[in-house]
C-alpha cells in the first residue's frame, strides 16, 4: 500500500525486462530506473477498482507523481527481493593476506 487507499501489486524483475531497460542507450539511468520499476508493477488498485491494462508509459507517469514517501515504499520492495550471494575466500598473491569477497546478486558478476 502507498497510501491508505492505493496499492500496487508488484512482480519479480525478470532477466529479460532487465536486458530490454539496459540496452536502451536512448535513457537516462533515472529514466532506466523508472521503466525497471514500472515494468515490475503487475497492478495498481484502490478501494473501487484494479487497475491491470496499462502501458509501461503510463505507469511511467504514475511513478513520477507520487509523493517521496509513497516511492520510498516501492523501493522497499526492491531492497527486500531475494538474491544469490556467495563469500570467496582467498590469499592475496601480491601480499600474502587472507582476504575474502562477497558476490551478491548479478551486479558482482558483470562488473
């Protein structure tokens, strides 16, 4: 819920919308983070009504009208989502110190 009458149903980001977004030279990153949302967003309801058939445009221009607080809340959803982490450990060749390092998600792989 964003509000005490409006909430959005949200679903898993799929590699597929993810590849789409990043392969968009033509955007800005901000713009890139509202499209990854708002292609994540399965619906909108409220008290009266679900909202299922819009554009990714639309929910677009959805997104950019809501308040911080109401978008603070979306983004919670993507802080909790579940992920891959694994914790390599390994002697540093050059001085000969344990170290180790944690991969998370699909970000520690590509950079």
């Amino acid at each position: 819920m964003i509000n005490d009458d409006v909430g959005l149903m949200m679903k898993y980001p799929s590699l597929k919308d993810q590849q789409q977004i990043e392969e968009d030279v033509s955007s800005t990153d901000v713009e890139k983070v509202f499209r990854a949302i708002a292609t994540c967003i399965d619906n909108v309801f409220d008290n009266a009504d679900v909202y299922e058939d819009s554009s990714v445009e639309e929910r677009v221009g959805f997104l950019e009208n809501l308040t911080k607080l109401q978008f603070d809340k979306i983004l919670k959803f993507y802080r909790t989502l579940p992920s891959l982490q694994h914790t390599i450990e390994y002697t540093c060749p050059a001085c000969d110190e344990e170290e180790s390092i944690t991969l998370r998600g699909m970000q520690s792989f590509f950079v």
